[in-house]
C-alpha cells in the first residue's frame, strides 16, 4: 500500500525533530509502505532545526530522507520573524509561503496528519 | 481558497495558546485564504487560558479574531472539573458539550487538524 | 451519533495518558456518542506506558476501556527499540507492526486525529 501523510512540527525541540526523522525512517523503510507520499512541515520556531550550522547529524538524516523522496517544508513567515535566510537553511527543504496553509491544503488532498 | 481547519489546544501554556493565535492571525491575513472556516477547540487545563482575568493582551487578539470569523469553543467538560464558570470566561467564547466530540465532527466535516 | 478517532501518544508522560484516557472516558459516556470507533496508538518511548508493572491505576482505566470496546495499538517498532517484550504489556494492548502506519490508515479509514 501507498500511504499519504504529513509530519507537522512547530517547537524548537531537537527531541521532537528525531521522533519525527526517526517516524518517517521507519516508514520509508517498511516493505508494506512503497510509493508513499510524505511530507514534514516546519512552522514557527522549528524551523530553527534545519540551518545549516545546526546539526551535521541531522542534516545528513534529511538529506537522505529526501533523497527518497520526502519533502521538507519551512513556513515562510516564520523565517521572516526569525531573521533566518534561505541560504542558511538546509538547501533540501523547500521554503512555503504558509505552513498552516500547507497543512490546510495537504489534509484536504487527503494527507494523513501526525504530530510527533 | 478558502480551508477549513480547526485548532486544538489541551494544555495551560500561554506560549501554546500564543502560537495558535499567532497561527490563526497568519492564517487570516493571507491573501489566498478568504472564506475560510476556522475554529479552536479547547479542553483539558487549557481552558484556563480563557478566563477574563488571566490575560489583557490574549483577550483581545481573541476578541479580534473572533471579529474576523473565528469561533472559540471551550469545553464544558473541563469547565465543570475545573469549577469555572461560563461568566468568567471570555464572553465571545462558544461552550460546547464536549471539546472531543467537537473536534470529531469538525473532521468529519472536512476540517484540517491542527495541534500547535 | 456515532464518531471514529484515534488518539495518538508518543512521549513517555504520565500527564498525557492521563490526558488521552480522561478524553476517552468522557467521551465513552457521552449519550450522543453510542456505537463509537475508538482507537489509541501508542509509539516511541510512550510504550513504556503500557507496562504491566507500570502503574495499577492506569492498568484497571485501561481495562475498563477495552471492555468497552476501545483497541489499544502498541507499535512494535517502539517494543523492538526499547527491548520491551509483548509478556510485559497489558494483556489487552494490541501489537501492531508500525504505530505511523496504523496512524495512516485510520485517518484514511475516516478516524478523525487527536493528539492530546
């Protein structure tokens, strides 16, 4: 089966940020899960986690993650409040205008909503 | 487009009731999300955060949103185990039976989740 | 009416099983909600939860639960990872293959999310 589903995250939390990594790893590698459509969504102070300076660990988890197709997207308004440009985040993740909107819009294309 | 969507907070911690507001606040002056429908359901301790005495500056960006269409519906569940009463809370607060049911049937009807 | 909804818990907390099973009783006695569908999944470190030394209290709610037609999911992942065996869990717990997963198809079965 083929599953369809978005990862929210919202604090700036490294323990959230690896449940959530260690949630979509397990997924992707579950031979019951092939061809899903997975999403992860950073808004508000979270997006902190994926600069680039942050964590060489976790950059490398990311990266791989979306080697394999997930997408990772930053909440344009929050990098706005926080001073944080595009080219300090990691360059894998695709920058939204709304994180919220993106949430609104994943779920009503029947997206699958999990809160790590 | 318009979206559908309802926040849930449980918890009394001002700094999630700030991220939903401030999310709910992104959320309506975006220029792509006209018409839309949202709602917060609070239950649990979070009810707390309702009370006219608790917060100036909550109650009115509350009283704001609550202009621009957004309903606030708390939970008469957790307002009776609390032994808060409904003159205490803020006037433009809806109190519906229960903050579960609440947040089924918004889903059922086509309401994105939001946990911030 | 009658509702479909999974509650998910993931962090080791006691606080929040509280939460999620005071959410579960209360809406089990609701008399609007006859004939309801109600799942809680449980994964990563909350497994730990569902221990049969855990705690006497929590062990007879969750018993009175399920008698009452509520399906406790552990996610087998989470057991694996922590060394927990399926002998040490609340006999009533349900063993699934991947807590995310059973997430996935719920929602798409039409439960409705809550995470408390």
């Amino acid at each position: 089966m083929s599953y369809k589903v978005v990862f929210h995250i919202d604090w700036d939390d490294d323990k959230i940020l690896n449940m959530a990594l260690g949630n979509i790893e397990n997924l992707i590698k579950d031979p019951s899960a092939t061809d899903s459509e997975i999403h992860l969504v950073s808004n508000g102070n979270s997006v902190r986690l994926f600069r680039t300076e942050f964590c060489e660990e976790n950059i490398s988890r990311i990266r791989s993650l979306h080697s394999n197709g997930v997408r990772f997207c930053l909440c344009s308004n929050s990098l706005i409040k926080l001073h944080f440009k595009r080219e300090n985040m990691i360059e894998i993740c695709e920058v939204v205008p709304a994180g919220i909107i993106e949430l609104c819009k994943l779920q009503a294309a029947g997206c699958a909503y999990i809160k790590p």
